[in-house]
C-alpha cells in the first residue's frame, strides 16, 4: 500500500512537471502567434499621400492610418450611427477634411493603424449641417433665465429687446441635449454636457427647437448655458503685445484685467448713434419711455456655431452705423457695424464688456467689448449696461467658434 502511494506521487509530479515544460514551449510561440491589439482613431483627415491618412483628432493629436487592399470603405450621415444606413464608397472617395473612424490592428511600429475599416463623413455633409444647425440656433430664443421648474424640466426666459422684454418658457424633454459653457472659455464646442441641475436663475441660456404660434412658449432640442460677468469701466491701460487690457471697474473701484483672444467680439460706436442711445436712457429714466427691465448682470455669448467657424453679422433692419436707435432690431444693429481691434482703444476710453465668468487666477476672457460708451454710461451706467450689450451678445449674428 505504501509502494503504490509513493509511485502515485512520483506520477503526479512528473504530470505537473510535464505540463509545465509544455506550457513553457507553447504559451511563448502563442503569444509571438497572437494578433497584434485592436486600434482605432477618430478624427479629421488631414492629409493623404499614397495609401496613408494623416487624421487629426479632437484633441489636436495626428495619427497614422495605412489603407491595406481588404480595407473597407464605408460613408455615412452625420448623425447616424446605425451602421445599416452607411453606404460602400471606395478609398478615392475619401478626401482631406472628411470626418473618419478608422479601426485595425497596430502596426510592428506601434504607432500606425493597419485599417481593417474606415467609415467616413463627408466634408461637405458636414458643412451643411452645420450650416443648417446655424439657422436653427439664430431662429431659436436666448435670453436670462428668471426661473426654473425642475419638475417640470422647463425655464422662464427673459429676452431683452431694444423696446421691450419678453418672457419665453424653454420646455426641455429626455432627448434635449444639455450643454455648460466652460468658466474660462466661450467655445461651444468646448462646452460640456450637462445636468438640469447646473442651470442656475440669472444664467444666460441660448436654445434651438421650436417655438409656439404664439411665441410664448419653446420646445428646445439643445440648449447652451453659462454664467459670465458684465463690467463698465474705463480703460487705464493696453497691452497689443499680450492682446490684454486693464479696465477700472466703475462698480467694485478696482481694475480688472481682461484678454483679448480671436472669438472676442469687439464693436466701438459711433458718436452720433452713442448719443442717440445715451438720450433714450436718459428719457426712460425720467419716465417718458418704459426701456426694458434689467433681468440681471450678466451677458453671454451669441447662438452657438461648430468650430472652425467665424461670427458673421447678421440682417436686421437698421443696420447701418448711426442709425437712430428706434424700432427695428437692435442687437443687430451693433452686430453690423465694423469690428473693433484692441489698437482702437486708448487709455481713458470708456467700454461696456462681456466676460468669462473665469478661474480666479487667469485675465477674463473678453465675448464682447463695447467702446464710444462714454455718452450711455453718463446717462444710465447701470441700465445702460443691461439693455444694450445683453441683446447684442444673445441675438447679435453668428457666435465664436474655434
């Protein structure tokens, strides 16, 4: 008995220690045998040269992709994303500027994708989303938000006209996309999804959808909102180097610096239209005209373009320079006028600006500056502030994009 267990624990040793020496000749050649890991990029084609991409990803990173001959071409929508409504297109439909999802197996180089697939979004399909996105954000309603039900998912929003206010009630349902401008920057697409609970009363929110007959109410598709800041002041000094500038606020007494960047919109008005406005203030403060109430202090960006795309002012009746601040759309008429450079300020000019609400360390970033305000701030330095850049930064032609 004690023979046949000792040979018994001799068998299973040797069947451990044979397994183990296959294990050791296998598992190596399994591994050298296995498939390089799955690869994949999302981006915008940069470049083409023979059968390589050249894609450009969100995050400004490049990526090489080698077309192979069993690379699959595919072309869909924007928007879609059921592989079913693609259509099969071959590698010369591909172009620089399309929008690609290439998917493979990395190279030996670790670094380039060896496509297995490539599904493709033309540039031009793109472009007339975008645009018609454009229209719809320009027909849609902005404004401050007075109130919010969560409830009933819906805002109250206060639209600032030239000669009256009126209140909007933005209803938002599950498929309404939420989006938060970031605290120091006015990119709409660097802005963020986010919760019906970060919509605060006295944000500024801009929305597409639908709007009632009537007009009072709106069926949002997509909202954008933020909290940014109002300042009045005058300019104590100018940096074109750095594109800064340092501004006395007329409200806390102490200076602000602020910075220029390429999506700040910059308008300076002229004399005689800065007059007029300054005589309209002055007759709404004395009672002899009802000027729109001031729902609150903070100003925000235009309807939300894609990146890359650059404000354009938009029509509205009234929109040469000096015109007489009567009916008409207001905010577009600033929206009209000749853009403003940092160089056509100059110390002790008075401006009215929009800012970034901002980090706490970095200078505010400027949406929009208004300069030859020095007539509006004598006449009304609060209201003057609120009725005039709230509308213009809400409604006045394309927004900021990249």
């Amino acid at each position: 008995m004690r023979l046949r267990n000792v040979q018994q624990l001799r068998f299973a040793r040797f069947g451990w220690l044979a397994l183990g020496m296959f294990l050791g000749t296998v598992l190596p050649l399994f591994a050298q045998q296995s498939p390089s890991p799955a690869s994949k990029v999302v981006g915008t084609i940069q470049n083409i040269s023979d059968k390589m991409l050249t894609v450009l990803t969100d995050t400004g990173a490049a990526s090489s992709v080698a077309v192979q001959d069993t690379t699959k071409f595919l072309q869909i929508e924007p928007g879609k994303t059921d592989l079913k409504e693609a259509t099969p297109v071959t590698f010369a439909d591909i172009q620089a500027g399309d929008r690609v999802l290439a998917r493979g197996i990395l190279a030996a180089d670790g670094k380039t994708i060896l496509a297995t697939s490539v599904i493709a979004i033309k540039k031009s399909a793109i472009a007339d989303k975008q645009a018609k996105e454009r229209a719809e954000w320009q027909r849609g309603v902005g404004g401050l938000i007075k109130s919010i039900d969560p409830a009933t998912q819906a805002v109250t929003v206060t639209t600032s006209g030239f000669s009256a206010n009126k209140e909007v009630l933005v209803h938002l349902s599950k498929d309404t996309i939420l989006r938060r401008y970031a605290a120091d920057s006015t990119r709409f697409d660097a802005a963020k999804i986010a919760p019906f609970s970060e919509i605060h009363s006295g944000d500024q929110l801009r929305a597409r959808g639908s709007r009632t007959a009537e007009g009072k109410e709106f069926d949002a598709t997509e909202i954008v909102s933020g909290t940014f800041r109002s300042i009045a002041g005058t300019i104590s000094s100018t940096d074109a180097t750095s594109g800064t500038l340092i501004v006395q606020d007329l409200a806390s007494k102490t200076p602000v610096t602020l910075k220029i960047t390429v999506e700040s919109q910059m308008r300076k008005l002229p004399a005689q239209f800065a007059e007029g406005l300054a005589a309209r203030l002055k007759n709404s403060a004395e009672g002899n005209a009802q000027p729109p109430a001031a729902s609150g202090t903070s100003a925000a960006p235009a309807a939300p373009a894609q990146p890359g795309q650059n404000p354009q002012p938009g029509g509205g009746p009234g929109g040469a320079p000096g015109a007489r601040p009567g009916g008409g759309d207001f905010q577009q008429m600033i929206a009209r006028m000749p853009a403003a450079a940092l160089s056509d300020l100059q110390k002790g000019d008075a401006v009215m600006v929009v800012t970034t609400q901002g980090n706490g360390k970095d200078p505010l970033t400027v949406i929009t500056l208004l300069g030859g305000v020095e007539a509006i701030l004598r006449a009304s330095p609060k209201g003057g502030q609120d009725m005039i850049l709230s509308p213009w930064s809400l409604g006045g032609g394309e927004p900021s994009g990249n």
